[in-house]
C-alpha cells in the first residue's frame, strides 16, 4: 500500500517540478510518449501540477510512494524501458555505488500530456 492511499495526505516536497525530467534522453522519451511516469528519490511535484518541456505541456496525475522490490515490467515500460532489469541498469549507470534494494522506497510522479 502506498502513502497517498494510507492517510491521503502527501509530505512536503523536497524540490520542485522543473526538476522532474531533466536528462536529455528522458525529455525526448517523454515528448515522444515512451515515458509516462518517473520515479526519484524525493518528491518533486503534487497531483495536478504542470511540468513544461520544450514548450508542451504535462500534468501529474498521480504521486505514490513504492518499493524498488515493487517494480514491476510494466512499471518500467511507463519509465521508457522494456524491464525491470533494463530501467534498474540505467539506474545504476547514473548513480555510480548506489546500491539497489528492494526495500529502498522512491517516489512515483504519474504524468500525461495536456490537451490544447
């Protein structure tokens, strides 16, 4: 059960929303819709906030909190990658020594396009 459903109630963010989707390669896979969800290790936007890249833009539609031993394909197919595997090697690429733990928690930030 994530965080949100248990006392609907959301801590405060811990940086803002411009910060969401940064890397390059992300930005283009969400403008192309490979990517519909990242996950980070803060809380970076609220349910209804509007993140701009390259002028388009995304509403969040959701932010849970989840379990890296949650993960699933599916979840990694909504970051832009085909498995779990995949989307945890790019991970890991980025973030030198970081260990990988199933019991380690992030934040799940849920996006789709704004329709103009």
């Amino acid at each position: 059960m994530n965080l949100q459903n248990e006392n609907n109630t959301l801590p405060p963010k811990t940086c803002s929303i411009e910060r969401l989707v940064t890397i390059e390669e992300d930005v283009k896979k969400v403008l192309s819709g490979e990517k519909t969800a990242t996950r980070r290790n803060g809380r970076y936007a609220d349910p209804g906030e509007i993140m701009t890249l390259e002028g388009r833009k995304f509403v969040v539609e959701n932010v849970y909190s989840q379990s890296l031993g949650e993960l699933t394909d599916v979840d990694a197919r909504r970051e832009g990658f085909e498995t779990v595997e995949d989307y945890k090697q790019s991970i890991l690429s980025l973030h030198p020594g970081m260990p990988w733990l199933p019991q380690m928690r992030v934040w799940v930030h849920e996006f789709r396009p704004v329709q103009d």
